[in-house]
C-alpha cells in the first residue's frame, strides 16, 4: 500500500502540482477541492496516465466535519497519510474596512486559519501515533506583513503562522514535521490568480512577467521544494521558508 | 464636554490603569468589563474620587453587537472617543492539541481577532472622519512566537497583530494612529495573571520576581507609555513597541 | 550637578533636538559631532538661552580613543552620564556592489556599529556599577530589511539591531536600559537629508510631504519619544520601537 | 569541464559535507579552510576516492586579497563557479561586554561580515555576467537574535544577514540566487563545536541528544538541503530558511 498524501485545496495551481509531484515519487495522492468535479477528475487523470496513483474528493472546507471525516475516510481505506498539505487560501481582493463584511473577515479565519487547526487536529495525533509525517502548509505574505485592505486575509495569514508554530513545538519533538511555506509572490495559476484578474488582464501579466516563463512562480517548481522538505532528514528540518521568482521584489524590498 | 477614551476590557490590570491615566489627564474613560459590576463601579468611584470623570460597562464581547452598541451609545451621550483601547486577552493557559477543542480555538479569536475588528469598524470610520483617533491595541508574546500549548491564544494574537498593520496601513494616512504594544510579560494584575495562577502561586511570583516591587509589569507605568503613544505627534508615530520588566528576559533570548 | 545627556551625532536633526529636549528637562547635554564648529556653538548657545545647560565637543567617531575619552571627560569634568544617545548614520546612498569599496563597505561597520560597541563598553560598565542609565540608539530602516544598494548601510545597521539585542540582555537585568529606536522615514533635516539631496530637491521633498509640516518626521517631536523611553519606570522598559510620519509607507508595506 | 563549487569554510562539518554532496552531484569542489592541510587533503581523497572531484586551498580569511586571489585562480584554473558557499563563523562562545575586546569585536566582523561581502564582491560580478550562479551563506541564530554575551557574533552574524538581503536585492534579478540558510542548532561536527566543548563534553551532548544519532544537525543532512537550493528553479528561488534538528527548540520557543 502506498503512503498518502493528502492535499487540501488541490486545483490547477500549487496544490494540483504537488499532488502531481508526490504521485510521481510513488505516492498516491489524494486530492481535495471545494468544486470543479470535472477539473479534479481530469488532474486524477493526468496523474494516473503517468503510472501515478490517485483519487479526488470535493470537499467544502467551511463545512462541519468535512476534513475530518475525509482524514478518517482516507485512513481507513486509501492508507496512512504520511503527507498532508494545506493549501487552502483566503485572499478576496483589496477592500477598505467598511466593505469588509463581518462575515467575509469570519470567512476567511474559517478557511485559512480554523481549516487548518482542523485538518492539524484531525492528522497530527495519528502521525504522532506513528512517530512520523509531515504536515506543509502554504501561506502568503500576509502572513508577514498586512497590507492596506487585507484585514480579512492578513488577520487570518498571520493566525496560520503563529498556529504553524505552535503546531511545530508540538509536534516536532514527537516526529512530526510541520513546515510553513511562504509564498511571496504571483503564482502562475489560472484558477486562482486567473480568476481574480480575468483572463485577459492574467494573459497580460504571464506576458509582462515572461521573462522565458518564469517570471511568475512556476507552480510545477514550487512543487519540488514541497517534495524536497517532506524528505528531509529529521535532524536537518525546515520550519520556514520562502518561495519566489528570481524577477520578483520580495516582500521587504520596495 | 471631555473627549473619551473607552477601554474595552478594564480590569485591575492594564486596562483600568489605562482608563485611570487618562482620565488623570483630562479625559473621560469609559471602563468596559465582561463582569464583576461591583469591581468596575469601585474603579469609576476611584477616579471620580481623584477629580476624574469615568463610567463603566458591563460588556459581553463574545456577543453580538455589544461592541458596536458600545461604541454608539458613547458616542451619542458621553463624548467624542478619542482613544480607543482594546485590552481583551485570550490566555487560557497551555493545552495541547487534542485537549484545545474547537470551540476554545474559535474563542480566542472570536475574542482576540475578531473583537478588535469589530471595535475598528466601528470606531474607525468615526475618526477618519474626524481626521484623528488612536486605536491603543494590548498585545501579547505569542502574536510574534507561537510556543507549545499556544494554539488558541497565538493563533488569535498572530491574526491581531496582522490587523493592526491592515488598520494602520489604512487608518494612518487619514490620521488615526494604530499602535501594537506587546506585553512581553508577565503583568502584576490579580484578576487575570493572579486568577490564572491562584493566589498563592501569584504571591509567590510576586515576591520571587519582587526586585523592590518591579520584577513584573506594573500596570500603572505601562499605563504611561499608552499615553505617550496617545500623545505623539502625528509627524512621529509608534506602531510597534515592546514593553517588559527590566529583570525579565525578552522573548528572543533564552 | 546635573545629570549628563550624552549624545554622539548631536547635527541639526535628531541628535541636536534631542540634547534639547533633554536639557530642557534638566539634564546637560552634551552634544558631539565631527565638524562645523560654529553649528554646534549655535546649538549650545540656543540651549543657554533657554536657561538650559549644555557643551559641545567635536568628535570623530571614526579615530581611536575619541568617544572613550570624551566618556571618561565628562563623567570627571562634567557629571554622570545617565543617558547617551548613540545617534551616528551611516547612510551613503546606494551604490551597486562594485562601487561599494572595500573602504566605504568597512567605514559604515566602523562607524554604525563599532561606534555603538565603543560607547556601549565605555559607558556601560559606569552604568552598570551605579545601577541605572539609559542608551538611545538610534536606528534606520536599513537595521530590518535590507534593499538594493545598501550593501554597506544594511551591514552595518543590521549589525547594530543586534548588537543592542546583546547588550540589553547583559546590561537591562543590571539597570541598563537599552532601546533600538528605529527611524523609518525621512527626518525634516537641513544637514542629513538635506545634504544628501540637496537644497533644491530636499525642499521639493519637503513640499511635497508637507502637509502642514508634518509629512517628513520632525525631529523636535521625534525627541519627545526618546525622553520618553528614558523616562520609563524599569517594570516597563521598552526595547525596540519604530517611528514615522502617519502620511508615510511603514518598510513592511508596499 | 565540470562547474565548480567553491566552498570558503570547509572543514569537518557543513562546509566539507557540502563539498562532498556537490562533488558527487558532478561539481569539482575547491574546499577551503584556514588550517590543518592533512585535513584537507584527507577530504579530497576522500572525494575522489569516490569518483568525486576536488581540491584544496589553505586560505585565511582575515587577510587581504586572499578570497579575492581564490576566485581568480579557481576561475583561471579550475573552472567556472557556479556555487559559492561562505560558511565561515565567528562564534567566540559567551563573553561579557568587558571581556569583549575590541580586536574580537571586529574579527567577528572581518570573518562573518566583510568575508561575505568580499566573496561576493569578487564572485557576483562574474556570476550577473554569465547571467546565473548561486550564493549559499551558512548562517546563525546569532542573525536574529542577540543573546547575552554573544555581542561580537550577534553583531557580525545580523550584518550578515542583512548583506545577504541586500545582495539578493541586487543580484536576483540578473539571475543570482542568493540564500541565507539558517542554522539553528547545534551540528554534529568535530572540528568547530567539538574543539569549542571540548572532547568530553562534546561526546556527552552527541550521547544526551543522541535518539538514534539525530538530535543534532548532521551535517551530511544539511547538504543536501544546501543541493536542493542550488538546484531550485528561477521561477521558485528560496531566499531564508531555517535548519533544526526536530527534537530541538526553535529559537523563539522557549
């Protein structure tokens, strides 16, 4: 029976092409997403046309007992969850405070902040059971700094990192790897920066950022960093670290 | 009429010293608690007896519309609130992750996040238009460590820490200045650090720590530096400050 | 006899106004910078006026012995130094790596973070044995992130951001208050700033972030925080701080 | 003719592991350390012993022209650099500030600091010219905090940290990747934290953080995150993380 790795928030950006990538390495991955049946079946696919194992569940992560009862569902009989990713992200857009809805700011702790206690308290004791695993959480500048507008998403960003470090403290020294993945910049993917901006003023961008293709992060590489810290060592562990295109200012630069 | 300062959580430790300074200094302070009315009527008789003016509230800010109700009444029978000081903490103490439910998680930041956006959207756009307001945050270690046992509390206080560069990234601009003041220690207060501890351990830190009476924050010289930061100018705002004992070790050292 | 504020990089900015407003509290300050002897007899003479107390002595911070025996000077001919302010920039521009020499890269060390070392081992230990003092050091920008161009400026003031963590771990427990103020913005001052940019483009700057005078950070107001800090009870030290104009982008936002 | 890896610091530990993996990964190592030529020579046999190639140069760090005469001939002799590590340290162990001598001030500053600056003065340029190459700095806890005691390696190792953001603010956009890894732990390495301990002690921490041989960072571990950087793609460049063994403390927990 292969390990698994479960990942949360799997579409055609970071989360699809890490599913893609520990496939790959002789995992077999499960994939999750709010919608898009369609998509996910096409990504399953994909991935078993390349001698890949893997299986899709749509999964609305605002939802009561959804990641729960998916880690349980998976145990029980895909196998152990050796990696689970989340992937899930809360960005909605630029909005001053008075058009930031008490229920958009609530929205986007549930998904990106709460989701992830959830799928921590639903996996970590089983991998602490275990003695190993491996829990990546992608995350994004705001964690780190709050922009004007971001009072939803940065509010939520920066309780994920805080909870990626009291996950580390507690689990670390039981064999449980947790990572926090800092995604500083525009990622080349069409389903979430795509639908943000619209397919033209994407287009424009990817143009604009070419530079040979990489002047976005490139999901597909992102994925090999994903990969490379599920296997380190566990005497050489990585907590944090951040990912970004070469051409790209990071987050401290003006 | 005296402009307001209004403390949401004024207990016996930082946010009643805050509403005492102030109202020293010509301002009327209106002393918002969750309970204990008899605690909160002998903090407002203690000002008054002083020549300082005050009122209190009991307040539920796990509650709906009780901040905002708040808010509203004072500034239609009290006063202008000219500084606002959220004082709400969310400590409860160290669990582990299967002994933190998710109701104790959603609390911290239903009261550590969520309460200070609620005090800023509802005070906010009152001093934008105004042209000048403070927003005084009371913040915490672990909105910049996440420790063993943290997740509730560090969760929320990341999330409050990245608010308060949101609200200042869009307030400061229009005039209202937004501080993040982290209390790196322990705070000589009997209602919340001597409640947590009992009172016999909290006496024996007091004296363990005692140094003549110093070795803790005392609530009344952190209460000078929340005036200061109230009464900077505008061309040489704070937005973040640490405060700690002298004898204490900051958090970043061992 | 008066207490002693000593301030290393006493120019028409930051450094001079606060050895006036210290003065003006009753302290004699003395006030030290490399050159323009006639600027700096002005600056005592002003302070006189205004029945404070004050002397100058011109200083190269970057020659041996000067700053240990101008320490050793004033506490046998003038008084104790209770506070000195640490207030030397380094800030040469940015040159890209090859016009940053071996010479400009190593002077911004010297004087950055070697001078504060070298004040901090002459006066500490006089701290240290009486029990109390305070060191001001002040900081840029350039101390948390380091931008293009500033190879020589971020080395060095990263350096010193450090080097006052070091220092106030040994010397606050001792009664050596140590704080890092860190300045992130433009001072409204004639020779920094001024001269940096030029008469023309400094008071186009000025203009432009005018504003009623308060768009650029004023160093008469800047000082009141640094009393401030001074003047804070040892149960409530602050150790790190940032200030800037409300008009102006904190280094963490775009 | 095969790319280079030049490795100024490579002794027993990081840097000759380092110097092995690229070795074995196709690079022609040049390992260069201060001292012992036996040493060195048994780490080149030791590589090509393996089909490997390498070799090595006695080089001392604190003196002039000597990091700039390496990368010249190492370019004239050798081979193109396309990996340069700097993994010299300047840990002194504690010293209080009166212990600190003014000379052990600023040799932490020559080794950690002005090194750095020096390697990448001579190497960068030639890397912007052809357009890619890679700078991996070893780097320290030091670097982000200062703990008593630690006044001249904090103060070199923050000033460290600050160049390597002001390199890759530079470098990075013309295809230089600049990573500044964190070591956060002790390392399982002889010559460096062994000679510091001492034979016996050092033994005794191997045994207590023993757990099957992993409670320290072993070094042959930490290399292969050093290759995983080197090899990451422009489009998803790393520029900080960290590195810990998972039963040790973060240096921000307590």
């Amino acid at each position: 029976m292969k390990p698994v790795c479960l990942v949360i928030g799997a579409g055609a950006g970071i989360g699809g092409h890490v599913g893609k990538r520990f496939a790959r390495e002789g995992y077999h991955s499960v994939l999750c997403r709010r919608s898009d049946e369609q998509g996910l079946d096409r990504l399953v696919k994909e991935i078993e046309a390349n001698d890949g194992s893997a299986s899709g569940h749509l999964l609305d992560a605002t939802q009561p007992n959804t990641i729960e009862d998916c880690v349980a569902a998976v145990e029980k009989d895909v196998g152990q969850i050796e990696v689970a990713v989340f992937n899930l992200g809360a960005q909605i857009g630029n909005r001053i405070l008075e058009n930031t809805s008490y229920k958009a700011f609530e929205l986007g702790w549930r998904l990106a902040t709460f989701g992830l206690f959830r799928l921590a308290s639903s996996v970590g004791p089983l991998m602490v059971e275990r003695g190993n695993g491996t829990i990546l959480v992608t995350s994004a500048t705001a964690a780190v700094r709050g922009n004007a507008g971001q009072h939803s998403h940065a509010a939520a960003m920066g309780g994920r990192r805080m909870l990626c470090q009291t996950l580390n403290a507690e689990l670390a020294p039981k064999g449980v790897h947790v990572a926090h993945i800092l995604i500083d910049g525009a990622v080349d993917a069409p389903d979430t920066l795509g639908k943000m901006l619209g397919a033209e003023r994407f287009q424009k961008l990817r143009e604009e950022r070419g530079l040979e293709q990489d002047g976005l992060l490139l999901p597909e590489k992102v994925a090999e960093t994903y990969l490379h810290v599920a296997q380190q060592h566990r005497s050489a562990w990585t907590h944090e670290l951040d990912l970004r295109a070469f051409s790209d200012l990071p987050w401290w630069n003006h």
